[in-house]
C-alpha cells in the first residue's frame, strides 16, 4: 500500500531536515573531515580541514585526495603547506555514503603541536642525561623520581638507591630548621631558590654544591614536581678560601704589593703601597704605573714589562720612583708575570721595599716570595682594595 503524496512529502523534507543537521555538524566539527567518492574526488571539505590544508574549499572539491585511501588503522601523513611548512595529521579513513553513494570518510587530526613537543621533550631528556651538573626532579611531596647519570657519577648513588627518598638524606648535618623552613615556603609557593649546600657522597666524602631549586606547575597552577640543578663547587670554595688567605697576607704586607696589566695599568694596590706612595687604591687603580715612576724612569718600566710578556726572568733590582707629594724614594723590586688558568701570561705584579727602612730580615723579599710566586701562578689576577 503506498503512503499518500502528502506523507512522502513529508518524509523527503524529514530526512532533507536530517542531511541537513547532518552536514552542519560535519561543517562545524573541531576534527578535519573530509569526503571523497570512490574514486577519491573530494565531495566535502568542513572548515577544520581547511585550516589544516591552509587552502580554501574551491582549492580542494573536485580534486583528488592526495594521499592512500584504505579503511585501515589511523596513520601518521606529513603535508606540505602552501607557505613551505611541514604538518602532521594523523589520518582515519573509513567507509560511508554522500549522496546516496558509496564514499570515504577520512577524519583529520592535527598533532603537529604534539610531535614537536615530543621532540622537545627527546632533547630535554638527552640534555639533562649529559648534562655535565647533577639534576634531581622529585614529586610534589619531595621524594625523588629521578636523577641523572651526573648525580651518580659524583656521589656514588644510582637511581635504584634513591627513588622515592628525600633529597636531605645527602646531607648528613642536616639544614637548619629556620633555613629549611625558608626554602620549602619559597618552592612550594613557586619561587625559585638558589644557594649553597653541603652534602656528602656515599662514601662519607664531603662535598659543597651550588643548588637551583625550581617548582613545576601544571596547567591550573598547581605544583607537581620540584627541579634540582646541583653544581660541586668544592674546588671553587677550596680555591676561593686559599686566594682569602693569601690575599689577606698580601694586604697585610709592610711591602708594596702592585698589580698590573700588560699595558701597565694598575689593578691592585696592597696597604703596604698605600703607606709607601700615599695613594688610596680609588686614586690609582686604574691608572697608568708609570705615575709611580720619575720622568727618566719611564722607559725602564715600559722595558720590564715587554720582558715579563715574553716570558724573560727579570732579576730584583734597585730603582727610584716617586710617592704622591712629588718626593722620590729609593726602592728594591722583584717582579713577576701572573699567569692565568691557561698558562696566558695576562699582567705582572712587583714588590717593592723602602731601602730607607730598617729591614726586619737579612732577605729582603723572604717573606713574601714564596706565597707571592704562589699565589701569582694560581689563577686570573684579582685586585686588592685594602
């Protein structure tokens, strides 16, 4: 029995009315959709697939689709934009009908942001596991998760041995409550903190680390894990406390200690140079040496110091220079080059002695030539400010 013309009708606007709805949703769908008959001509393009394809819809219908179809597992397709830039979908094709047609359906999903991700995370993850100083990553609790081949190169420990400890098993005395207190309170409110720590390795030896403290947030602002970057500083802290003795000997010398450049420019100026010439270390340093020198005594220092930059020995000799009030003394000097870390001789530095003053020992220079030749090869020059 066949429906009244009315009742057809109808039903044709009903599913006209479905097709429709149908075609919107694709039309507005957050996925790249896109329909291709048999033959892989494009039917349909919704606007997803437009921005993924950066073209508009009259450059895709009625042409064929680039790539394979077959209804198979989702696969990974690199697509070359208009602009020359590379993006990557992953692509899901499977079998529908447009028109009353057989036809593919191919859903696209642009995971480009993801992939560069990933391959930001590769290199983060190879640029801390060679990284030449330690790195700790904890939970937000503070227990340990990770630790990089470095950490167990300098203290011995391997990851298997500190996974899920607190990091202050390192640190055999323990931080004072009121500095624990400080740096957990700034963490764990997402700032950073920086200091020095002292630590030991797991065979008891002691050792002094520089430590960068850093929270981790996730997308709402909540802190999930806790970074350490340690740095062993022992050799740093052991040479910073022997250049502060010997720099406390050198500025406590009744001697006139002087550093120089090259160029003879002064960069340190010693107690015992201030009492001799008269000049406070913000009146000198930075000036010329040959201010210290009588005018006929100019060219001797421009000699000594072309000698000391080709490497030649200068023996201790007598001289005369001038003090501040314009008055002349007579001196004895030894000089010698400092040396940097590379072996680069960078400037000289001189000893002087009053030959007027009653000397306190029969070696004028014994005193201070052992420490001073020491202390001149141990590394870069630094200056004295008394």
């Amino acid at each position: 029995m066949q429906k009244p013309p009315e009742q057809v009708h109808t039903s044709i606007e009903e599913l006209e009315h479905c097709r429709d709805r149908l075609i919107h949703i694709i039309a507005r769908c957050v996925e790249g959709i896109v329909i291709a008959d048999q033959e892989g001509i494009i039917r349909f393009v919704n606007e997803a697939a437009l921005l993924i394809f950066r073209r508009r819809a009259n450059e895709m219908i009625g042409l064929p689709f680039r790539f394979p179809l077959s209804p198979e597992e989702s696969k990974e397709l690199t697509i070359k934009l208009p602009d020359g830039k590379m993006q990557t979908v992953e692509m899901s094709v499977s079998q529908t009908l447009w028109e009353e047609k057989p036809a593919w359906l191919i859903t696209l999903h642009d995971i480009t942001a993801q992939r560069l991700a990933e391959k930001e995370l590769r290199l983060l993850y190879r640029a801390v596991t060679f990284s030449p100083v330690m790195t700790i990553i904890t939970d937000a609790a503070g227990k340990i998760v990770f630790v990089n081949p470095k950490f167990t190169e300098l203290t011995g420990f391997d990851h298997s041995q500190v996974e899920g400890k607190l990091p202050d098993f390192l640190d055999p005395n323990k931080m004072p409550l009121d500095m624990y207190s400080q740096v957990w309170k700034a963490i764990a409110g997402g700032q950073e903190w920086h200091g020095e720590l002292a630590a030991t390795k797991r065979d008891g030896q002691p050792y002094w680390q520089s430590v960068y403290l850093s929270p981790v947030k996730d997308q709402e602002g909540l802190v999930t894990n806790f970074v350490a970057i340690a740095e062993d500083i022992s050799e740093r802290k052991k040479l910073a406390q022997e250049q502060a003795f010997l720099a406390a000997i050198v500025d406590s010398s009744d001697d006139a200690i002087i550093g120089k450049t090259l160029e003879g420019i002064i960069t340190s100026w010693n107690h015992g140079a201030q009492a001799m010439y008269g000049y406070m270390p913000d009146e000198i340093i930075g000036r010329p040496i040959t201010l210290l020198a009588p005018p006929e005594k100019t060219d001797e220092i421009i000699h000594i110091l072309e000698r000391i930059s080709r490497g030649e020995r200068v023996p201790p000799f007598h001289t005369e220079r001038v003090r501040k009030d314009g008055s002349r003394l007579q001196v004895s000097l030894r000089l010698s080059p400092i040396i940097d870390t590379a072996g680069t001789i960078i400037g000289a530095a001189a000893i002087a002695r009053d030959l007027a003053v009653k000397l306190r020992s029969s070696d004028v220079h014994g005193g201070t030539k052992g420490f001073f030749s020491q202390f001149m090869h141990r590394g870069p020059e630094r200056s004295y400010h008394g």
